[in-house]
C-alpha cells in the first residue's frame, strides 16, 4: 500500500470523525487515548483479478471515544464508490479473545457490512454474533466515511473495556456467474492487531464560572455573534443518509440520525430537529426510515465471504 492512499484514508478518517459522532444512551467510555495504525495488504491478490483488490487497512482512535476505520480499495475512495454486486466486510473481535466471538473470523464479536448498490450504497451496519452467525436483527447504521470505512463511538462497536481489537476484512463481488473475495490479513493469518485505551470513569464536573460582568456590546453585536456559532439546518427531506450528509457537512451542522418506521419510502429523512432554515448551537436529530432490504442483503453477503474465506482456509 503506498504511502499516499493510507495518508489519504487516515485524513478522511479522521476529518469525519471531527464532525462529532452520537454517543451511546450509557456510555462505558468517556474519553480515549488518539492513536492511528496502518495495515498493508499485497496489490494483485484479488480472485482472479474480479474481486475488490485490497489495498490496505487503517484504523484511528480520537481523544473522544471515537473509532474510524476503513479498507483501502483500489479505484474506490468515496463513500457510494462501491458499484453493485460489491460488498465489504470488517470483522471485529471487540473483547481480545478469540474464543468468544465467531471461530470462523478468529473470535469476531462484531461485522461491519458495507454493501454496494446501483445508486446509494447500503450505510455501513453493525451484526452482532449471537453464538451462531452474525445478527442484523435491529441493526445500527453507522455514519460512512470513504467507500469502505465507518466511524463511531466505541461504546456503538461494544468495546466494554480497554483491549487489543482484532481485525479482518474482506472484499467480494459478485458477478453472474460465481463471486470473487480478497482478504486481508489473508486466511489463515492472524488479525490485525489494534490496541484502544480508553477511560470508563467519567470527567469531574467544572468549577462553576466565577461571576463576572457582562461584557458591554450592542444587541447587532451579540446577535451576529450567536449567527457565527449556529449553523443554518438545510432542507434534507426525501434525501438519502449519504445525500443528507453531505448536505449537513456543507452547512457545518453537527448531527445524529435516528431511524423510524414512520415513512414510506425506506431510507429517505422524512424529517429534521430543528427543521429546515432553522439556525442551531446543537447537533440536529436527522430521523430517517429504516431499510427493510438492506438486513436481508448484509446477511447473504455475510453467508458468501464466510463460504469464500472457509474455502480459502481449507486449500
């Protein structure tokens, strides 16, 4: 992997991860130590030349509980630059001990599923081992950042303590006739290895500010000062997720979206809190219909890497 892609991919990472991500209803992490690795993978080893040739992987960690990681594909950098019939998988074994999580993918607690479309790809969603397979039963979708990564906060990905994450992915298309996998680490390799640190306990509450006059400005100054702090929340209605972020990054709003099953169009915001034209301080709640394809999908392309890489093992 050269140097430039996994530059690239880690500043993407790290810019998305900027953007504020939602943190969990009870968090378990408070504040972690920022960290980046990067893992290469061998350029030319896909299926016979069909499947997503991996590139490399990276991962990064911030000072605030967040997590990026990506698989570097090459010909695919932005998020819905996967075409249809590709997929991505990135297998995490969230606790350090491959012998609670799935022994097919060494221990894998958790799968992050990216799956291509004709049109917006499928966000990237979270499938939880239940002991037999992967779980996509209420599946959280996750905020996409480059074609094949994601970012979140740990306590999403059930980090519950500092560990060593273990990580694997795979890349598959699937063509007319057969479907075609690259790997990385390659089978029968250990996953990568990714130390996060992170703190449980949570932060001291500040002093309270001392009392002080306040400062002597005309109400035209106090007013466009509270405009140079608020973002103005675009018009995001029908829009897909990737459709409505970028919308809210080019505003420079904060957000976080929730999935309803009031709507009916599947995967389109059917509203915004504040709404449209609204200026706001906070982060906007972005309510967004569930996708009743997309668990179906991220299990068929589950089931195909697991038969690819079971294949590859054996050999």
């Amino acid at each position: 992997m050269g140097r430039g892609v996994p530059a690239l991919i880690g500043a993407a990472l790290v810019a998305t991860l900027a953007l504020g991500i939602p943190s969990a209803a009870s968090a378990a992490c408070y504040s972690s130590t920022p960290s980046t690795a990067r893992f290469s993978d061998a350029i030319g080893d896909g299926e016979a030349g069909l499947a997503p040739e991996i590139t490399g992987v990276v991962a990064v960690t911030d000072d605030t509980c967040g997590i990026g990681i990506a698989v570097a594909l090459s010909g695919a950098v932005s998020p819905g630059d996967l075409i249809e019939g590709e997929a991505v998988g990135i297998y995490l074994d969230t606790d350090g001990n491959p012998a609670t999580g799935s022994p097919t993918w060494d221990g894998a607690d958790r799968v992050v599923m990216i799956v291509g479309r004709t049109g917006p790809d499928l966000p990237p969603a979270v499938g939880v081992w239940d002991g037999a397979e992967f779980s996509f039963a209420g599946a959280r979708e996750l905020t996409p950042s480059t074609a094949a990564g994601f970012v979140a906060h740990l306590d999403e990905l059930g980090v519950a303590a500092p560990a060593t994450l273990g990580i694997s992915t795979g890349a598959i298309w699937t063509g007319a006739y057969d479907t075609y996998a690259d790997f990385a680490p390659e089978p029968g390799a250990s996953p990568f290895a990714f130390p996060v640190q992170f703190s449980t306990t949570p932060p001291p509450p500040p002093p309270p500010p001392p009392a002080v006059a306040p400062p002597s400005s005309s109400p035209q100054d106090e007013s466009g000062s509270r405009r140079a702090r608020r973002c103005k929340v675009p018009r995001l209605k029908g829009l897909t997720r990737s459709q409505a972020v970028k919308r809210l990054r080019r505003a420079e709003c904060k957000y976080r979206f929730v999935t309803t099953k009031r709507g009916r169009r599947p995967g389109r915001v059917v509203s915004t809190s504040p709404p449209a034209g609204r200026r706001t301080a906070g982060r906007v709640t972005v309510r967004i219909t569930a996708r009743r394809r997309a668990r179906a999908s991220q299990v068929r392309v589950v089931t195909r890497i697991e038969r690819l890489l079971s294949a590859a093992k054996a050999r």
